[in-house]
C-alpha cells in the first residue's frame, strides 16, 4: 500500500526542526537504517519511526523531501571562519 506524500510529511513532520536527527536520516542508506541510526542515538522510539518516514519521503518523494531538507552543499562547513588577524594571536 502506497501513503500519499501528505500522509508521509505529516509522519515525519515531529523531527524536521532537529537538525542531527535529519542529519542521520540523511545518512542512512534506506528506511530500515534510518530506524535503526536514530533509535541508536535517541533511544526514542517515536522519533525512530519518525526519522523512518522521512528516510520513505526521500525515496519515494524525493523532489517533496528536496523542499523539506534542502542540501547542505559540500563546500559549507560547520566550523567558523577565522580572520588573518585571529590566526596570528
């Protein structure tokens, strides 16, 4: 049975806002490893099933899950910059 990308956004809709469990989701290689990646780190079976509906939003959804969690592109980095002078001192 297929759930309409409605139905799958709303599933997945109580983790969009935490970034490193989306992080996870996005790391996984399928619905049944998202399950297990974010269970394994929250211990919270509700965001385990959630982080599942959102890695079966990316699979069969994927412009939809494009919109929801835009690419981080690969030259962005999460360390902060430093000036020349910060180097220095």
């Amino acid at each position: 049975m297929s759930r309409s990308v409605h139905e799958v956004k709303a599933r997945c809709s109580s983790i969009l806002g935490d970034e490193k469990i989306v992080f996870l989701v996005g790391a996984s290689s399928s619905p049944s490893a998202a399950f297990d990646m974010v269970f394994a780190t929250t211990n919270d079976s509700d965001k385990a099933k959630a982080g599942r509906w959102l890695a079966v939003l990316r699979r069969d959804y994927p412009g939809e899950y494009g919109k929801l969690v835009p690419p981080k592109p690969s030259h962005v980095s999460d360390d902060t910059a430093q000036t020349e002078k910060e180097m220095r001192s």
